[in-house]
C-alpha cells in the first residue's frame, strides 16, 4: 500500500512558494542573470514551475527578461533589476542591463551556472565573476569554487583552443595569482569531447612562461597547479585528464 505524503496547508505553500523566489532572486543576482532551463535545475522542479515563479519575480520589477537568438533559437535570459538587487540589500548599480549581453558568451555563461549548481549541492562555496571583476586580478577567472576541504579552485571553461602564447600568458598569470594564495589549484573544464586532453598537451608543451619582462622555467609542481576536465565530469572527487 503507497502511502500518500501529507498535504501542505495553504499557508505552508505560500512560505515554500516564498523560499523558491528567495533562493532564485539571490542566484539571479549573485550571476546577473540566468534563464529558464538553469533556474529550474537550481530549484529542482519543471520548466513550467519555474517560469510561473520568474513571471511573480517579473510583475514586482524584481527580473527583467531580455530574449537572444542563440544556434537558430531563441533563448530567454531573466536578469536582476536594481530593485532586486535593492530586496536583498545588494547594491543597486550592480543589475541586469538590456542589450548589454553578448549572445555569443550566454551559453559559456549557463554551463558555468550548471557546474555551479552541482558543485554547491557537493558542499562547494562559490564565487562568481561578477565578484571577481571587483578584485582587481590580473586574470580573472571563470569562477572561484572552495571544496569541502577548503582548497581554492580558479574555474575556467573552455570552449575553443586559444594560442600556445596566450596560454604561456594564462599560466603565468594563474601561477603568479597562485603564489600570492588567491588560489591553489586551476581547474579546466571543457565543454567539447577530447578537448580536455588537446588543452592538456598544450599546457604541458609549455616549457617558460613570461613573467615581468623575463622567461620562467616551468618545474613539475608547476604543471600539477593545473587539471582538465570534460564537462560531465566535473566537480567530482577524483577525475581529470
């Protein structure tokens, strides 16, 4: 016999429906903005849900919703206002502007969310590039994620091949970063099958890197700093090419 779980009372609801547009105001706002398919998978329920409780966050000014053409389709973005931002006590200069988004970067910036939502339900902490941006770092990373054990990730994700150069500049500048204990490790993620393993040999291809006008010897814990992953499998445990 299934035994039917308890049904809510009405003002249960209102306080579960309250805690969903909490949760998706402050994550709209610590990213800027998101769209339907990351929203849903953050709050665990239907495409359908989600879009009901973005259009109450909508009707109070709280998200705005801009749409993209993206591979041919189009694709609605919900990003912060500055009212929102003024609900949570944020600052209110810090919101979704229209037309300001690139339609090319959009989807690097959802498949950071997503990485980002299964590594705070394994007990990372984050930080985004919107806060980043305002560190004053040399390079900025994708992302900051802090493991359970309190190591420090520089997230990066990865889409195309970049020169051998720039990436000499790259690893100078995550290594210089490194030493001044921004962070411990760079961890690449890589969207594309067998792109994790190319950028893998590219990095250890690399011999010097520059740094203030000179060349730099690379030396085994060097490379180490760096790891590579495809996008399925990242964040676990143990993983890597």
């Amino acid at each position: 016999m299934r035994i039917q779980p308890p049904s809510m009372s009405y003002l249960q609801k209102q306080a579960r429906a309250q805690e969903k547009r909490r949760v998706l105001l402050q994550f709209i706002a610590s990213e800027t903005y998101s769209d339907l398919n990351t929203c849903a998978e953050l709050l665990g329920v239907s495409e359908t849900n989600v879009r009901a409780t973005l259009k109450s966050l909508e009707n109070v000014g709280a998200v705005t919703s801009e749409g993209h053409f993206i591979q041919g389709r189009q694709k609605l973005i919900f990003g912060i206002t500055s009212h929102g931002n003024g609900l949570l006590g944020l600052p209110e200069n810090t919101f979704f502007k229209k037309s300001s988004v690139n339609s090319s970067y959009i989807q690097h910036t959802l498949q950071i969310q997503k990485i980002r939502i299964r590594a705070e339900r394994l007990g990372y902490s984050w930080t985004p590039i919107k806060v980043l941006r305002t560190w004053g770092l040399k390079k900025i990373p994708d992302a900051l994620a802090t493991d359970p054990s309190g190591k420090k990730i520089s997230i990066e994700i990865e889409r195309t091949i970049k020169s051998r150069k720039r990436y000499e500049e790259i690893a100078s500048a995550h290594l210089q970063a490194r030493q001044k204990k921004l962070w411990d490790q760079v961890h690449y993620v890589c969207p594309k099958d067998g792109l994790a393993k190319r950028l893998k040999a590219i990095f250890l291809s690399i011999k010097t890197v520059p740094v203030e006008g000179a060349r730099v010897a690379l030396k085994p814990e060097h490379y180490s700093v760096f790891s590579f992953f495809d996008l399925s499998s990242w964040p676990k445990e143990k993983g890597g090419v």
